[in-house]
C-alpha cells in the first residue's frame, strides 16, 4: 500500500498513473466467482458518471452479480470493444505473503489478486476513458462476471450487445497476454455425472449396486477416450498439446469401505482446439451412461446415471491475416507470430456473436491464479501506450 503511494510520488500525472489510482480500487474489491461483484459494477458506475458516460448493468437472475456494458464516444459503428472479466479465482489455501485484496508495489511489480487476470487490463481501460471520449468511433466497455467458472455471465451481454450497438470493428479481449497477440483458443465443455446406486452391505452384492463401482466403470471409459484423443493430434497445431484434451478432476463417492457406496458424483473437462467437436467426442461416453442407466433402473428402480453440462465455451478460431489483426498489431507494434492457447477464454463467444476477436492484454498467464499474483509495472506501462494509440487510432 506505502509502496502503491511511492511509485505514485514518483509519477508525473499520466495515464498510467490514473490507471494504477482505478487499479487500486478494483482490487479492494474481493470479487471471487462465488460472491457478488456488485461493489465492483457500482464503483465502475460512478465513475462513468462523473466522466458523463451512459453504461448498461445486466444482473443475472438471482440478481446478485452483473455485467456491465458502456459506450465511450459516438454511438456509431467501426468501435472497438474492450471486454474484460471482473470476477478472479478464490485465494483459499493459498500462501499470500500480504492482502491479496490490497493492491501493493514491490520491485516493479503490482501484487494482488486480479492484478494480471484481469483487473489491470480493465483500469487501464478506465482510465482511458477521457481521451476515448474524443475518438470520432467508439470504445465498448464490456465488464463481465463468472468467467472464471465456465464463462456464464458473459452470453447475455454478448447477446444484447450483438443486438443494440452499431457493428463494431473487433473485439479486443485483455486476458493476460504480455500484450502479444492471440488468435485462437480451445474451447472448454465441463460435465458433471452423478451415479446413483442401492446401498446394501457390502459383503451382499447381490442385495444392492455400488454407484462407485458403476462410475469406475465410466471413468474407465472417459480415460480411454482421453488417451485415443493423443492419437488425433494435428501437428501443424498452434494449440500445446497439439489436440483435444480430457480429464476427470473432481471424483467424490461412498461413505464406507462396507457400504455399497448411494451416491458417486464426478466431473471432467473436454478441450477443444477449433475443428474439434465436443459432441462427438463425447457420443460413444453418452451412448454408454444411458445403456448402463436403463440396466440399472431395472434392476433397483431409482438408480441411474444422471450426466449434465455444466459450462461450455466455445473455441477461438484463428483467422488470417484479418483486418482485425493488422489493427491490433499497429496499437501494439508486435510483429511476432500469433499465438494459440489452452486456456478458454471469452473471446470464442465473442467471435460466435459475430465480431472478429482477438486476446491482448498486459501481464503474464503464468501468474494467474497463483498465489502472490502480479503484474510487473513495464507491462501496466505498455498497457497505458497501448490504450493511448488506440484513442489516437479513434481520434
Ligand atoms: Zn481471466
């Protein structure tokens, strides 16, 4: 916190400066998935108002969290939307060395939860709003929540946005990047199976049927698939590793070793590079829990298989030599090769609506989610020129 106020000393009044000011408030905010970011969309409010600027809050149902879209200058097409997510991943269990909800400065670097993924991109963008204001095309503010859990506030707003806003020119989405430029992403589908068996003593098999011993069996079948997906990798890939990908991550069942075990419950990822499909993918796994449910009911009515989708993002497929490319590549001045990565992100949802989209955003994916998360001082300063050529580029 003294150090936020050194670095500030040290500044001369610039973007940059407005932007580590904003970046402050942002992470005071805990806006971990599983509580409410409203205190972060109000703050956001306000200060757009104080800037005259109109904004859009979409809650979600239960109303207790929002996404949060604004227009900055006129209300044409040809505008650039910046999209970041306001919602970071938990910080429990994790060894923090200070306040992971306290911005604080050490050694060129900014330390707090959010700070790379992705409050930093957002305060950036914040900040810029005064010279946004000027640009003869717009910027659209597009500040979403749950991206970190399957990407699910984001759909409506991209929806009203594709909707009610003049066609935008590209959408820049600020996931951590080092401000390089990426051009595709996998796209992720979660699901989650609860297998419900007949609890008996476990020394009468005959008398009931073990959920655990039927999920075995389709986890078998899930680590099978995983294994055949290495076989299709497409070596000209960006995309590391080179191929679908599938794992079982979470597995709970049983309550004793002498019980045949009521309930068993698993869940697990599909990653797809573009091309891949899913559903596809998954048809002999599906195929199988509804055999092995029908055997099941017959034999202890009330048992089954019960497999639903939890989330499913939608990939970002590569396009080249886009307009929106060359764009980006002018703000940035980064001539390297493009990139792919495995993470998800929102820009996949984003394309599917429509509008050409790319990730650039400052700070390291190495350090998201990770305890003692930073973004380094250099990279917040290459986002505030970035943010400057791009008011520049609108002008
Ligand atoms: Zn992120």
């Amino acid at each position: 916190m003294g150090g936020v106020k050194l670095i500030h000393a040290a500044m001369p009044h610039s973007l940059f400066s407005d932007a580590v000011d904003i970046f402050e408030q942002l992470i005071a905010f805990d806006t971990t998935s599983r509580d409410s970011n409203l205190a972060l969309i109000e703050w956001v409010e306000s200060y757009l108002t104080r800037h005259g600027i109109g904004f859009v809050r979409l809650p979600n149902e239960a109303g207790n969290k929002a996404n949060l879209y604004a227009t900055i200058g006129p209300n044409i097409e040809g505008g650039v939307i910046l999209s970041g997510h306001s919602d970071v991943v938990p910080v429990d269990g994790q060894d923090w060395h200070s306040d992971p909800f306290q911005l604080r400065y050490s050694d060129g670097k900014f330390y707090g939860r959010g700070t790379c993924d992705m409050k930093g991109f957002i305060a950036l963008a914040l900040a810029a709003v005064p010279l946004f204001k000027q640009g003869q095309r717009p910027v659209h503010l597009a500040i979403s929540y749950d991206e970190e859990i399957g990407c699910r506030g984001a759909p409506a707003m991209i929806a009203e946005i594709a909707d009610k806003i003049p066609a935008p020119r590209l959408a820049i989405i600020g996931e951590p990047s080092m401000m390089g430029l990426i051009k595709g992403h996998k796209g992720i589908a979660v699901h989650e199976v609860l297998v419900t068996g007949h609890e008996a003593h476990s020394s009468l098999t005959h008398l009931g049927l073990s959920a655990n011993m039927v999920a075995v069996e389709l986890m078998h079948d899930l680590a099978e698939l995983s294994r055949n997906l290495w076989d299709k990798a497409d070596v000209t890939s960006a995309f590391v590793p080179p191929h679908s990908t599938l794992t079982i991550g979470e597995i709970k069942g049983g309550t004793a070793t002498n019980i045949l075990a009521g309930h068993c419950r698993f869940a697990f990822d599909l990653r797809c590079p573009p091309g891949a499909d899913p559903e596809a993918i998954l048809a002999p796994f599906m195929e199988k829990s509804r055999a092995l449910d029908a055997e099941m009911a017959a034999a202890f009515p009330g048992t089954g298989i019960n497999v639903h989708k939890i989330s499913a993002t939608p990939p970002l497929s590569p396009q080249a030599g886009s307009d929106a490319e060359a764009f980006v590549r002018t703000l940035t001045g980064d001539n390297g090769p493009a990139g792919a990565v495995a993470y998800a992100a929102e820009a996949g949802l984003f394309q599917r609506a429509g509008f050409p989209s790319l990730i650039c955003g400052p700070g390291s994916i190495e350090q998201a989610h990770q305890p003692n998360e930073y973004i380094t001082a250099d990279q917040m300063e290459r986002g505030a020129a970035f943010m400057e050529r791009l008011a520049e580029a609108l002008r």
